[in-house]
C-alpha cells in the first residue's frame, strides 16, 4: 500500500514539472517557429522592418494567390492536425493584413480555410 502511494506521489510530481506541450498540442506560433521561421521572419520583426512591398504576385482568374509551402528536408512532417493550426494561424495574419486588405479591397478574408 506504501509503494503504491509513494508511486502516485511521484507521477503526480511528475506531472506538474513536465512542460505544458507534454499535454496539450503545440501552439500555432511555436509550430511555425519550429518549422517556418528557417526560411520566413516571424510577423513581429516583419513589421518593424515595414519595407515596401517589391516583387509580382501571382494571379488567377479568382484573384491573388498566396503560397503557402513547409520544407520537409530535415525537420519532421506536421500531423494533419498541425498542419491546420498553422494554416490558421497564417490565414488570420492575412485577414488582419491592411496592405493585402487595401491592394485587394474586394477580397473577404471571412474564415475560409484556404485562400483561393
């Protein structure tokens, strides 16, 4: 009976010490630190960078699109799951985006999941 209290004790220790991510999924910004940052800036250092926009964007015959695309070389594949929290994540920086929102005023980004 000893043992097994002293067992409990020490899963229960365990428990509070292990890293919140133990229990729950990562967050959308770590799983985009993890596996975007490599090649992107984070949206924090793009803003106070606050560069005019250069390049062309590619277009169709439904509007802008947006590319949107994770290197698997060397880092683990996201799980379906993650890879929709990211795709979230992204498209709600897009929504709140005031230069996309005022080069294309016709454009609602409502909360589709995927852009098109």
């Amino acid at each position: 009976m000893r043992a097994n209290l002293d067992f409990l004790t020490l899963l229960a220790a365990a428990a509070l010490l292990a890293p919140p991510t133990a229990f729950a999924g990562q967050s959308a910004a770590t799983l985009y630190a993890l596996n975007c940052m490599g090649c992107h800036l984070p949206p924090e250092e793009a803003k106070q960078r606050a560069q005019p926009l250069r390049g062309q964007f590619a277009h169709s015959e439904t509007g802008r699109i947006f590319f949107i695309s994770v290197p698997a070389a060397g880092k683990r594949p996201l799980t379906a799951a993650e890879d929709a929290v990211l795709m979230e994540e992204i498209l709600t920086w897009k929504r709140s985006c005031r230069v996309i929102l005022q080069q294309a005023p016709l454009v609602n980004y409502s909360g589709e999941k995927f852009v098109k």
